[in-house]
C-alpha cells in the first residue's frame, strides 16, 4: 500500500512539472511530423530537400516553430495522419497524451523487468525524472513511442517469446531506424522465426503507405537515407554526435583523424559487442537483460547523430544496472556508477535546457567537457554491461 501511495505521488508531482513547462507551440518535432502528412497527403515531395514544402505549409497552417527537413520514415507521418485535419495545438496536446501512455506502459515493463528486486517508486523516480523524458515530451518527439516498442521488445526476449520481440523491433525500428539492431541481435541468437516475424512486419508497415504516398516518394526516400549514412552534421549543441563528444574529450582534431578514430570506435564498440553477445551454452534470463541493455547503449555509441532527448533510451540499460547492482551488497561501485551517470545526463539537460544555464557564470556551461557527457556516460554504462556479461561468460564458456 505504501509502494502504491508513493507511486501515485510521484506520477501527480511529475505531472505537474510536465504540465508547468509544456507549451503547444514548442512542440517542434511533433509539428514536423503534422506538416509531413500534412505534405505527404497533399501530394508534396517532402523528400526533396531542394523544395522544402514543409516551410510553405507551416506558414500557411500558421506554426511557427518546426524543422524545415523530414528525415524519417514514412510511417512516423502515418502515425500522425488521424491529427492532420485537428487544429494543430490540439492535435500538439493529443499528442502528448499518447506519448505520456506510452511512457506508463514502457514504466509498466520496467517494473515487471525489475520484479521484487527493485523497489517500484525507486524505478518510477528515476523513470519520470529523466530530464531527456521531458526533452522529448515537451518537443513532441516520437522517442516515448520508441521507448514503448523497445521495453516491449526487451520484455517479450526475457520471457523468451521471440516472435514478440521481433514484432516489437519492426515497429520500432519503423519508427526511427536505430531499433532495427535488435534485428541484428535476433539473428545473432539464431532466432530465426523472430526475425522472420521482424523482418515481415518491417518490409509490410513499410511498404503500407505505398498506395498513399506513391512509389515516386519512396524512391526519394531510399536517396535521402543513403545520402544520410554518409551525411558530416558540424551542429554544435547539445547532440551526441561522436566528432563533438571525442573533440570534447582530446580536443580539436582533424577531420580525417576524426572519421579514422570514429571508424575505429565503431568497429571495435560492435566486435565487442558482438562478442559477448554470442549464443552461449545457457539461455539464463539474466543473459538475455544484460545483452538488450547492452545492445541498447551500443546504439547511441555507433548512431553518428544522437540528439539529448534520444538518451531517453538508457533507461533501458539504467534499469538492467539497477536489477544488477541492487541486491548485491558486493557491488556498492556499480550502484554509484548507475547513479552518477543518470545525475550527470540530468544535470547535462538541466544546464542546457534551462534557465540555469544563463545564471552560471559563462566558463561554466562553455567548457568544452559538457559536450562529452552523453558519450562519456553512455561508454560508461556500456563498459560495466559488457565486464558483466563477459564475467559471465567466463563462467559459460561462449560456443
């Protein structure tokens, strides 16, 4: 009773902040993708970058704060097609409440994840006070939808309902693209119904707006994405792109050395990955959560452009730590670990969200070190998942 009452306190103090700070009009990502059908549906080549109709379209629906280019699959504007003919700040505040469901259901499965082990308060705490949660809610980005598809994948491949996980991992990967390496996870494990299932689901939802959009846009599509994988984003900010963490880290450096050392990081970040991931002679559940958590982080430390609010994703490899480091009075280091990243993500987003940043003194949000905390975090989290799975491993030697 005392784990429901404080539950429901927490979920009415976070709304109350979630509801202070949001304002329709700054919900700039869901308007893309309101503009997006809107364009789509009227016939505009949304793709083509050259002609931007989005820009025409927002003045003319009279949004003033938006992207001027869509990047993303054409499902994401699918999603929004029911909300194109709502006025758009109703439509903005729609929005919100299916992003807020989801983030219940994704907090539903972490704590069924966790089970006995971590407290439920504790795990809806550090879950509503994410400070990346409310960098996406507020901006009406699709990332809390992601969240749902990824701790519904992560929850089917525990309870090892495969063909589950493969359906959750087309979605989410329909949904941004980064989720399709639990794909790659599924074929690892020989799981091959799952990523049959997977890769049927993503060829159908994909190809579902064929009769809609045309196959004239589609082939638009498949040249802006290839343009992408190949795409140098310079943005200086608060984006986890590898080149600003690493310059953040070693300092200026050229651009050569830059992709060398990235090329590098990748490789070596997913041959290690790879290698503890590796089917094993046990099929423990706790394998299974650490190897999801740890493909999880792999993603924002191979993805070249990984903006804040995408790090709402780590409470997937934040939650397995906890599972991990809870109960066990020998792992005091582990539990410090997961929780000096998840304050230095939140103060991060506190500095460069916020008011805060501009009542600092201007050395302080300057230095150049703030940039590098997304990536010193997550190759943090990361490292600890890994040492975990490969002591593990030495246990179950890898087949």
């Amino acid at each position: 009773m005392m784990k429901l009452a404080l539950n429901a306190l927490l979920f009415f103090f976070f709304g109350l902040v979630l509801l202070s700070f949001f304002d329709p009009r700054q919900s700039v990502d869901f308007y893309t993708y309101y503009l997006a059908s809107k364009a789509f549906s009227e016939g505009h080549p949304v793709y083509d970058f050259n002609v931007k109709p989005i820009t025409n379209l927002a003045r003319r629906e009279g949004i003033e704060h938006h992207a001027d280019l869509y990047y993303y699959p054409p499902l994401t504007a699918q999603l929004v097609r029911p909300l194109q003919d709502i006025p758009p700040r109703r439509a903005a505040e729609i929005w919100l409440g299916v992003s807020v469901v989801a983030v219940c259901f994704s907090l539903f499965l972490f704590i069924r994840i966790a089970g006995d082990t971590v407290p439920s308060p504790v795990l809806t705490f550090l879950t509503l006070g994410f400070v990346p949660l409310y960098s996406s809610l507020l901006g009406g980005q699709v990332n809390p939808l992601l969240l749902g598809t990824m701790a519904f994948t992560f929850d089917a491949i525990r309870r090892g309902r495969m063909v589950s996980a493969g359906l959750g991992a087309a979605i989410g990967g329909l949904l941004k693209y980064i989720a399709l390496i639990y794909l790659l996870y599924l074929l690892v494990q020989r799981q091959w119904k799952a990523l049959a299932m997977g890769l049927a689901v993503t060829i159908v939802l994909f190809f579902s707006a064929l009769p809609w959009l045309g196959i004239e846009t589609y082939l638009t599509f498949f040249s802006m994405f290839s343009k992408m994988l190949y795409w140098n984003h310079d943005t200086v900010g608060v984006n986890l792109a590898f080149a600003q963490g690493i310059q953040a880290i070693l300092g200026p450096l050229d651009s050569e050395w830059l992709r060398l050392i990235r090329l590098l990081f990748t490789a070596s970040i997913l041959l290690l990955t790879l290698r503890v991931c590796w089917p094993t002679e046990t099929q423990e559940t706790e394998f299974t959560e650490l190897e999801f958590a740890l493909c999880t982080t792999t993603i924002l430390l191979i993805t070249p452009i990984v903006w804040y609010h995408l790090l709402l994703v780590l409470l997937i490899p934040l939650v397995v730590l906890l599972k991990q480091a809870w109960p066990e009075p020998q792992r005091p280091l582990l539990l410090a670990l997961a929780g000096l990243g998840y304050l230095a993500l939140n103060g991060y987003g506190v500095l460069f969200y916020t008011r805060l940043g501009t009542w600092l003194p201007a050395w302080v949000p300057g230095m150049a070190f703030w940039n590098g905390i997304p990536l010193l975090v997550s190759l943090l989290w990361w490292g600890c998942l890994w040492i975990l799975l490969f002591q593990k491993n030495v246990r179950y030697p890898v087949c």
